[in-house]
C-alpha cells in the first residue's frame, strides 16, 4: 500500500514548465493604492473623465469593504499597500502591427506555445495577449471586424468604441459587487472585450492569453464580451507566471452579458504559477466571473480547467433573466501539493423555464484543499426551472481534502432540482487494474483521470481539449519510482 | 514456466500463504481449489503482484526470471494474466480505449511495433466472438454498469486480446450462471495452447466440468494439502472440505 501512496506523490509532483522570466523593461507605477495611483493609471492610459469617476467610485466603495474570508482557503493577510497596479512593457507608441512587437515579448509567448504570428496560427483562433497588465497584440482582428465583430484590448475598446463601453462596463458586475471586484474596478488595466453584433456567429475561437511577468505586481484584468440579439460566440482564455517566491495577486472580472437568443461559451485553461512543494509563491487567484443572460433563450456556458495558482477563488456564475434561458458550468480543478481550491457557480433562475447544468471535478493530490461551493437559487416567478447538479471529487494518497458546499434556495413550486455529489480516492485497485494489463502507473493515472473528467473535457472546443488533456498530464507527471 | 518454492506471504501482517511449493510446465491447466479463506485469492494476487500482499519467504521463478523482482505492469508485459474475481470499474475510459492501450503498452515492452486503431478494431471484433460479447459494450466505460456475467466476459476478451503465457484465473466461475459459465470457459479452453498454461482458481468443481485440468490442487490454510487429477475435484464435491481440512500436512510425493 505505502508504494502505492508513494508512487500517487511522485506522480502527482510535476514541475510548472512556464515559470521563465521575460528580460523586458517595463513602465510601472509606484508601490500601493490610492486615488493619486487610479489617476496616474487612468492618465497614463488616456481614459475619457466618465471613466476615471467610475475607477474612483469603485476605490471609495473598496475603501469600505472588507475582505472576505468565508472561503475555505488560508492565506497570510495580503498588504494591499505592497503591489504594483500598473506594469506595463516598455513601448514608444502603441504596436499597429506584428511587425512592432517587441520581439522579446513574441519570443515569450512563442515560448508558452502561443505564436502570435498569423501565418502560423492555422488552428483559426484569434488571440489576444496581455503581458502584465498590457495587451500587446491581437491577432485576426481586420478579418473579424470585417464581419462586424470587435475583438481588442480593454484599452483599445475604451478609445475606439467608449460608448460600448461605456454601456456595457459594470452591467453585470457592478463596482461594489464585492471587495475583490472593487479592487479590479478602481484598478484594471487591461483586458479583452469583444462585441458580437445582431445574427453575428463568430466564425472562429476568441482567446486571449494572459500573462504575469514583473516581480511584485498583480494583475487585474477585465473582459467583457457581448453577445446581441442571435449572436454566437465562444472565447477561450489561458495563464501563465513566472516562477516566484511571493505571492503574487490576480484579481480579475469577467462580464459577459448575452442578449436574446444569444450564446456565449467561455471556456478557461487556468495554469498560473502554483507555487512550490512547500507552498511558497504562487498566484492568488481571486476572480469574479458571471454571465447574464438577459434575454429569451440566451445561453451562456462557462467551462474551466483549472490546474494552478496557489490559491483559486472563483465562481463563475449565471443569472438567467430572460425567459428559456440556459446556464451551464462545467469545471475540472485539480489541486496538488499546497495548493487551495474553493470554486463553483452560481446559477439564479429569475425567467420561467430556465435552465442550468453544473458539472464539477475536483482532484485533489499532496496535501491540497479542493472545495467545491456552488448556489441554486430558484426566484418566485422561474415557473418550470430545472437544475441539474452533479460534483464529484476525486482524492489521490491521503493528506488531501475534497470538500462539497451546494446551496439550494427554492422559492418556486413547480422547479425541479436534482444533486448528485461522489467522493472518492483514486482507487489503488484502478490502477492495480491497469498495471496488471500491462499499463504503467504514470500512463495509468493519466487514463483515469482523464475518464473522470471526460463530461467536462468534451465542452472544450477541440483543440483546447487536447491542451487541458495534456495539462493535467504534465500536472500529474513525475518519476515512477 | 513457474516454479514456486515455499512461498509466505501476509495481508496486514497476518501470514495467509505458508509455504507453497507449485510447478506449472507449458500446455497444462492447474485447478486450485479450497474453502474460503484458504488463501487462493492471496496467491493469485501475489503472482500478479498486487501490493497489498507482502510476501515474507520463498521464490517464484517464472521464464527463468524471479518473478517477485517485477513491478505489476512488466509481470504483466511478461505474459502473466490475472483475470479478476471482481473487475474494476473506470469512468469515463471506454472499454476499446482501455484495451487497446494494454495491448500496445505489452507491444511496446516485447520492442514490437504498436498497432492502429483500425488495425486494432478488427482484432478486437474477431476475439468479441469467442465470449459472444455485445459490441455495444466496446464503446462503454471500462466495466461500469456491465452485469456480472458481461464483467468476467470481459476479461476473458482482454485475456483473448492480450494472449498471455500464464493466465491465472481467479473465481472466474463466481457470480455466473451457466450459460455465462459455458461462454468463459469455452473462452478458456480456445485459447489453450502447449505453449501456454493456466491456473483456475475455484470454489466449486462446477468450472471444471468445463475447464479440464490436468492437475488438482487443495488449499488450506495457505498450504497446498493434496495434489491430483481432475478426480480429485469430484472427491472433493463429494466429501466436501471438511475431509480436506483434516489432511493437515502435504501428502508425500503428490506436489
């Protein structure tokens, strides 16, 4: 039995291969937060007067706030007052094309296995890329504007298109939805945003990749991406850090709002850095994310893979305004030596005939945390809401924990709600199992792994599929003894 | 093709086998049968290598190698099968996924060139028809929801499939009824050739009106207590374990 748990620890103890750090000079703002840094940050990204108030307002409503610490995760207090907002790469004027891109930086993402160059990019996927706080290049972007489609940097939305905008900021998540969305308010920097106009099908995936590079920085990003009437369109976002001994703080918002018959597929393959063995470093991940559909027979679905950051707290969520609205959330965590997971959903069922699936996956390995907090809330007028709830969680060796927190609050009769949780210990049998057919250990664990998350992977757009397939792979890999 | 030579091993610290001595050449089909308990299941367990068990004392030589120094997955590559008296189910893995992925690990071990999944299917649907199996069962997860019967046809597909040296069935016979027993060990006896050998490890005699063995062996408490042919079985039935049980040391020349 001990080789067996041993094997689980070897296995379970894969190096995190993207922690290089970029050699880039970069444009930072001094140390700490107040109304001088917001000013400097929107100054230094020439944002239009409306825009600064909305950043104040949310700094004087953060003010007020306190962290919250109802999540099942432990962390030392976070010095607010010891991060850098703003980091941006060094660059005369804005890159117009490719060609201007500062080459170290092309390396880098050409290093993540994300080539920016569009000759190279046959897989018809349009990116985005933003380097600490700063989009550096999107891809595809005259040939999706020929459709009508805007897919840029936050920055460049706010100069090019403010009164989308303008419109659309904050209309999901408002300012002081939370401490953590206040603080992404006063301070984002960039982000991606997209705009699908009326009967639009987005004819390729939108992805942006994020990136954290400067020591002592956070990222605060923001996308907001927004479906009209009939459009389709399905996004996928990735991350990546640097090796580093601190902890470094991501606190992004994700706003996506999906109008009538609209559908929205975000899809994320988290992989920030996840700190060491011991715990040290690694990327607090504390991110709000929801979708509204506002209008009849919308859709929004939201996928993720998330295999990193030392500390994951996030629960993208759906609030189903308009009549025969779906929400879905299908999610795969996997957490292995210190690391701490508490993520889930929330799915508010406001119009009648809503419905939602939930899906989720929790692996915990090493010492790891990995809980599951999802909400179901059924409003008095969701005549015919129907939930469908299923988490599993699966336990490698026997120092880590799988925990399961759903809410239920029904408020209407004629809602139907069905949940379904397993817990279980990835069975030395299994893998005995395996063995015995002549399959390795690491190959073994690999396959059942892979087979428990199987209902979440085939959400993901295909090539993303094989990514995350391979990703859990590498975070599970190592010497066979 | 294996010799084992005083053979301990114990679960949790208590001694379950207590000196087994076996020899099993090529071309012969070995019963072993015994009360529960005796430790049948231990020794299949213990030749497959499952961890659980430690093995105190004793050698087990196999192809002229010390079977004990192989981790579970090269005994496996080597042509050791056990088919398991409870398979083990894998969400989410289909079945042709599972078997073709042993099936090449095995090809990759001997240094032989891994087959394609078309090249693969037509293998597979040529071995289903010995165990009269339902092709819809290929697409499903590894085991989950098969019935009993359909679970031990199963591994004597992966056994059709992977054509070991050295099969080792354990209680294969339990949970069958006798049409499902019939097709296993139809199974069993097609696959049978003198280069291969066999050991069945029952409960019951039933199996081997179908499985014909050349030699019978009863254990109890983790000793071999009497060696014979396929007679010896019958008797068995017949005066059942009791009258085993009471044959407390190995009879001289019958191991």
């Amino acid at each position: 039995m001990s080789s067996d748990t041993q094997e689980l620890q070897d296995l379970t103890g894969g190096e995190y291969k993207y922690g290089f750090v970029t050699d880039i000079e970069a444009d930072t703002v001094p140390k700490g937060l107040s109304e001088d840094v917001i000013r400097l940050i929107s100054h230094k990204k020439n944002e239009p007067e409306w825009l600064l108030e909305w950043r104040l307002k949310a700094y004087r409503l953060w003010l007020g706030m306190t962290e919250p610490h109802w999540a099942n995760v432990e962390y030392p207090p976070i010095d607010y007052q010891d991060i850098i907002y703003y980091s941006a790469p060094k660059m005369k004027d804005r890159p117009k094309s490719l060609d201007e891109v500062d080459p170290e930086l092309l390396a880098t993402y050409e290093k993540l296995g994300i080539p920016l160059k569009e000759q190279e990019l046959l897989t018809g996927v349009a990116v985005d890329a933003v380097f600490d706080s700063v989009s550096v290049a999107t891809t595809f972007k005259d040939k999706l504007k020929d459709l009508g489609i805007i897919f840029c940097s936050f920055s460049e939305a706010v100069q090019e298109y403010p009164d989308l905008v303008r419109k659309y900021l904050g209309a999901v998540v408002p300012q002081g939805d939370n401490f953590y969305a206040a603080l992404n308010s006063a301070v984002f920097t960039d982000g991606s945003f997209v705009y699908v106009p009326k009967g639009v099908r987005c004819p390729m995936e939108l992805s942006t990749y994020f990136r954290i590079n400067s020591l002592g920085t956070g990222q605060f990003e923001r996308t907001l991406i927004v479906a009209d009437e009939g459009a389709t369109v399905s996004y996928l976002e990735g991350c990546t850090a640097p090796v580093r001994d601190e902890n470094q703080l991501h606190a992004a918002v994700v706003e996506l709002l999906a109008l009538d018959d609209a559908t929205i597929k975000y899809s994320t393959v988290q992989n920030w850095y996840p700190g060491d063995k011991d715990g040290k470093g690694g990327i607090y991940n504390f991110v709000t994310k929801r979708g509204k559909c506002a209008g009849r027979n919308s859709k929004i679905s939201w996928t993720q893979v998330e295999t990193g950051s030392s500390i994951t707290w996030k629960y993208p969520s759906c609030i189903l305004v308009g009549d025969n609205a779906v929400g879905e959330f299908y999610s795969v965590a996997v957490t292995n030596n210190r690391q701490q997971a508490d993520t889930g959903t929330k799915m508010i069922h406001i119009g009648k005939n809503t419905r939602s699936t939930i899906v989720s996956k929790g692996i915990s390995a090493g010492f790891s945390q990995n809980t599951y907090r999802g909400q179901v809330k059924i409003m008095k007028n969701a005549d015919g809401a129907r939930n469908f709830s299923q988490c599993d969680s699966m336990l490698m060796g026997d120092r880590c924990g799988a925990h399961t927190f759903p809410y239920i609050e029904n408020n209407n009769r004629t809602a139907q709600l069905e949940h379904e949780a397993t817990t279980s210990k990835i069975g030395e049998d299994q893998i005995f199992y395996c063995n015995q057919r002549g399959i390795a250990t690491e190959d073994a664990v690999n396959m059942i792994v892979n087979g428990f998350c199987k209902e979440v992977f085939r959400e993901l757009p295909m090539e993303f599929a094989v990514e995350a397939q391979k990703l859990l792979g590498i975070s599970l890999e190592g010497s066979v003894g | 093709m294996l010799e084992i030579r005083n053979l301990h091993a114990r679960v949790e610290g208590k001694e379950i086998l207590k000196g087994i001595n076996l020899t099993v050449r090529p071309g012969e089909i070995h019963a072993i049968m015994g009360p529960n308990g005796s430790g049948k299941s231990t020794l299949a367990g213990v030749l497959a290598g499952k961890s659980l068990y430690e093995v105190t004392e004793g050698e087990v030589i196999y192809q002229g190698m010390n079977l004990l120094d192989l981790d579970p997955a090269a005994r496996a590559c080597e042509g050791v099968f056990l088919a398991f008296q409870y398979p083990v189910e894998i969400p989410g893995v289909s079945n042709t996924y599972f078997l073709k992925a042993a099936y090449n690990a095995v090809r990759k071990y001997r240094g032989e060139e891994e087959l394609d999944a078309v090249d693969f299917l037509a293998l597979v649907r040529e071995k289903m028809k010995l165990v009269e199996m339902d092709p819809s069962l290929l697409n499903r997860p590894v085991n989950e929801g098969f019935s009993g019967g359909e679970k031990k046809r199963n591994e004597i597909l992966q056994m059709a499939v992977l054509n070991p040296r050295l099969a080792i069935l354990d209680e294969t016979d339990s949970g069958l009824d006798i049409d499902a027993l019939r097709i296993v060990a139809h199974g069993v006896n097609a696959l049978h050739t003198p280069e291969n050998a066999a050991i069945v490890v029952t409960h019951y005699q039933r199996l081997l009106d179908y499985i014909v063995p050349d030699v019978v062996h009863v254990l109890v408490d983790g000793r071999i207590v009497r060696s014979g042919d396929k007679d010896l079985a019958l008797r068995l039935e017949d005066e059942g374990y009791e009258w085993a049980r009471d044959l407390k040391e190995p009879v001289p020349g019958t191991v």
